[in-house]
C-alpha cells in the first residue's frame, strides 16, 4: 500500500469488525474514523471530508445503501470512492450496491490482502484527483491573473488609443472586439472646420497582438492630420513606423478617407479591405473605392505607394466602410453574413442613419449570440 497516508470514513456496526479495520488500516499510517451506523457516517462524512470510504450494508438507524445515496448527494466536485463491505455475495445485491453510488464491493468476512488491493488502486485515484484539483487551481489563479491584467491594459490601450471626434456630427459607427482588445480601429481627425479624416483599421489576428500595432497607427494619424500633412504623406510615415515594428506575419489593412467638405471631394487611400462605397440618399451606390494596395507595413519604404483616389460629389452621399469582420461574420451552422446581405441592408436602409444600426442589428441576429470569430467594425460619414 502507497506509504501516502489517507483519512478513511468506516462505517460498520461489528465492534470486531470495527477493531480489525482500524488495526489494519493504522499499521499504513491512515486516520481512521468510525461510524456505528450509517446517519452517523453521513455526519462524519460532512465533518471530515474523508479521502475513502468502507461501509457495511445492514447498519441501524441508516443502512449503508441509503447513506451512500445521501453522501453522494452531499458531495462536491470531488469524487470519493466507496467500497461496500457485505456479508453477501449475491450477484443482485453486488448491482445494488453500485448502482447505489459505491465504486467496489467486497464481501464478509473481509479478505485482508483483497482490502490492501483495493484501497490500494483507490488511493491512486485519490492522488491524481488531489493533483488534478490543486493543478485546476494553479490554472485558476492564473486565469484570474490573466483577466486581470488583460483588462488593466485594454484600459491602457483605450486611452492611448484616444480615438478622438468620433462624436463628428455625420458619423455614425459600430466596433465590436472579438477579445478585450481590439485589432480593429475607427479614428476620425477635424483638423479644421472644412476637413474630415477618418480611418477604418484592421490589424492581423486577434488581442493583444494585433492590438499593440494598432496604438502606432493611432498615434500617427492622429498627430499628422492635426499637423496638416497630405493623406499621401500620412499614409507612407505609417507604412514606415508599421514596417520597422512588425514582423513578416503581421500587417494592417486600412481605408483612410481626407474628406474636404468645402470642396465637396474624397481623397482615399485603401490597401487591403474590402471596398468602401459610396451611397446616394436613396441607397443607390454611385461609386466604389477599390482596395489597390497591400495592406500597411508589407512594403519597405521605397517601393510602397502612397497614390491616392479623389471622388467628387454634386449631391449628398454617404461613405460606408467595414471590415470583413462584418461580412466572415458566421452563424453557428457556419455560414458567412456575406457582402450580399450587407449591401442589401444598406441599399434598403429606411433613412441613412439608420444605416449602421440596421446592419448592426441584422449581423447579431445572424450570430445568434455566438462570439464572432474576428473584430467587427463599420463606420459611415455623411457627406453634403
């Protein structure tokens, strides 16, 4: 028997019995409780918490079958095995017994070597159960450390991020992370009464890492915007910080739009995302900006191109951007939302602010309170 000493509940009515089990089991160092019946066993058992359990059949006040039941019904997440000790050997009261909630049976009178065996297989299940549950909460503690320190620096982040006039009276937006961090970022700048930029970003993978770059992009554009410099200018220093700091594997795709809204013209710079549209007010889309470049920080300085695409507008229209978290977005049979749908939403929208809410509403719907696989972000500015 494993030298590993054991606190073992016996329940048994038999002084002689009783006397025999606790000489034994004391020679291996056990503690050893005593109940006279089985109402007293439960009690011991609620008590101690003992690591095994023998216990006899025909007891008074309580027979060791309706104990069982009952300490079964008392137990926690921990599982206590029992071994009942009968003076029969019948087939039907052997199934009685286990299906009662014992683990073993062993019958009177009581083989001492037998008993050495199986107490000596259930003290191994005892000792990996206790290693299981002190790894289990190891692994708790560091989860909850993890939490924690996740949600202290998504606190960081956000006020780093410092995303800034996005309360701009004509946009409306939706961006919903996958974790607490998002590798998804809408941004907009004013720097002047007469000029809007705004950003739609979306950095490779999820959390924390595809978080971090996203606070380079932010600081960037933040800075040169209010500092007046060309999107075309803007668009390759944040290629060139993106580059030094990430590694082969990461990038981010962006739109950056520089809208001048007294010469009624959008200035677009997009490298992989989906198409960006342009809506009139009835929802008709009068024009697309295509995605013509790779995404930032792919490309070294001398060969990324900064070119940019100028639309003008007559009459009143509405910029509309996304990530694909909004169209991969899938039902939990597995089916993407689709640009399909979206547009569908878009173009059928009752009035154009209502446009972010209804596609907000109607990607919900389709993940049926699932957690969708990637960052969510979709963002629209009025343009008149």
């Amino acid at each position: 028997m494993n030298n590993s000493p054991l606190t073992i509940l016996v329940a048994e009515d038999v002084v002689a019995t009783q006397n025999l089990l606790r000489q034994f089991l004391t020679r291996f160092g056990h503690i050893v409780l005593i109940a006279d019946n089985g109402q007293q066993a439960v009690e011991l058992f609620q008590e101690h918490q003992p690591d095994i359990i023998l216990c006899d059949v025909n007891m008074p006040v309580m027979n060791g079958l309706e104990a069982i039941e009952k300490i079964r019904t008392l137990s926690d997440s921990s599982w206590v095995p029992i071994l009942i000790l009968s003076a029969s050997d019948q087939d039907n009261d052997i199934v009685t017994g286990l299906e009662s909630g014992a683990d073993d049976y062993l019958s009177k009178p009581i083989n001492l070597k037998v008993l050495n065996a199986k107490i000596g297989a259930m003290q191994r299940f005892v000792t990996l159960q206790k290693t299981n549950i002190k790894n289990k909460k190891v692994l708790q503690s560091l989860h909850d450390e993890f939490e924690h320190e996740q949600l202290l620096a998504k606190n960081i982040a956000d006020k780093m991020l410092a995303r800034g006039q996005l309360d701009y009276t004509n946009i409306e937006y939706w961006l919903q992370p996958n974790r607490y961090f998002s590798g998804d970022l809408i941004a907009a700048s004013q720097p002047n009464e007469n000029k809007v930029f705004i950003m739609l970003a979306d950095s490779t993978g999820h959390g924390l890492g595809a978080a971090l770059p996203i606070l380079t992009l932010s600081r960037t554009f933040h800075a040169m915007t209010q500092k007046h410099f060309t999107l075309s200018e803007i668009v390759s220093e944040i290629n060139s910080s993106l580059k030094a700091i990430l590694t082969a594997d990461r990038f981010i795709a962006c739109n950056i739009f520089e809208i001048d809204l007294k010469h009624k013209s959008i200035e677009a710079w997009c490298g992989g995302i989906p198409n960006s549209l342009l809506l009139n007010e009835v929802g008709d889309t009068v024009h697309q900006f295509k995605s013509k470049h790779l995404a930032l920080g792919i490309l070294p300085p001398s060969v990324f191109d900064s070119s940019t695409e100028v639309w003008k507008w007559e009459q009143a229209v509405e910029l509309i951007a996304f990530s694909d978290g909004v169209t991969e977005a899938e039902s939990p049979e597995g089916i993407p939302f689709g640009e399909d749908k979206l547009f569908d939403i878009l173009s059928n929208a009752t009035s154009p602010k209502s446009r972010i809410s209804m596609v907000k509403k109607a990607v919900l719907s389709h993940l049926n309170a699932e957690q969708g696989q990637d960052d969510i972000s979709l963002v629209s500015i009025h343009c008149e």
